[in-house]
C-alpha cells in the first residue's frame, strides 16, 4: 500500500509533461504499473465498481465557476452584521469587499479597520476561503469566513 501512495503523488507530475519512468528499468516500470493498476481495481471495488467500468466511473466532478460578483449572506456578530463581496473573473477571485461590519464605536472601527484588510489579503493568496482568522478579531474573523463562504457558494467556487 506505500507504493500506491507514491505512484499516486506521481501521476499528477506525468500530467505536467514530467517523465516519471526515467531512470526506471523495466522490471521497476512493470512493478509501479502493476502496482497502480492493483490500486485502481481496489479504489473501484471500495466504490462499488467492477474492474470493467472503473476507469469511466471514477473521475473527478469538474465544478463551473461563474463570473460576477457575488454578495454573502449577512453573518450576525453580538458587535453587528458582516457581509462579504467577492467577484470572481475567469474563474479567479479578482476582489473581495466588504460593505457591511460594524463601525458604530471606535474599537469596532480599530479592530476591523486591522483585520479586514489583512482577511481580505488571505483570500486573494489562498484563492479560496482556506484562510487563517486573525488574533484579537476572532468575532470579526467567523463572520467574514461565514458570509466569505457563502458568496463563493453562490459562484460554484470552492
């Protein structure tokens, strides 16, 4: 089973025009082929599948991204409402705005006035909503990653 690992690591690496096999001698290449082909009929057979359809069955879901901009749902805090804009452009996020948080005291305006731009920085890098919340903003944080996850619900983007 550790090989099936490492031959899984290095498929993708084939797919980027990377010659894997070089170097391999051809008992080495007969072994990783028998190996990823054992791998793929016990995946199929995990997954209810017989060896004849495994290969046509098990792809991966390729999700539509829509272009736009997509406003979040509002994520209520105990301080007030959040709401998060995202607009998506060729499938990337291209800007991400929020034209809803709480502003009505002067901590309300530190805090975010810190946080928000450091949130919305972690979106543009990770391209996604796998980001880290900020220390001292943990209200601030959860409901930009609610109202975040939402908009990008909205446009098919993970």
């Amino acid at each position: 089973m550790e090989s099936s690992g490492t031959l899984v690591l290095l498929w993708p690496l084939k797919q980027r025009g990377v010659n894997v096999s070089k170097g391999m001698n051809k008992g080495t290449k007969f072994a990783a082929a028998t190996i990823g082909a054992t791998t793929a009929l016990i995946s199929a057979s995990t997954f209810g599948l017989n060896s004849a359809n495994a290969a046509t069955k098990v792809t991966a879901k390729k999700v539509s991204v829509k272009n736009g901009t997509f406003l979040g749902s509002i994520a209520n805090t105990q301080f007030g409402p959040f709401q998060v804009s995202v607009t998506i452009k060729a499938g990337k996020i291209s800007k991400v705005s929020v034209p809803m948080y709480p502003n009505s005291n002067p901590r309300d305006v530190y805090i975010n006035s810190q946080a928000l731009p450091m949130l919305i920085n972690e979106v543009m890098q990770a391209q996604s909503s796998n980001i880290n919340g900020i220390g001292g903003a943990s209200y601030t944080s959860q409901a930009f990653y609610d109202s975040l996850t939402s908009a990008l619900a909205k446009s098919g983007h993970k």
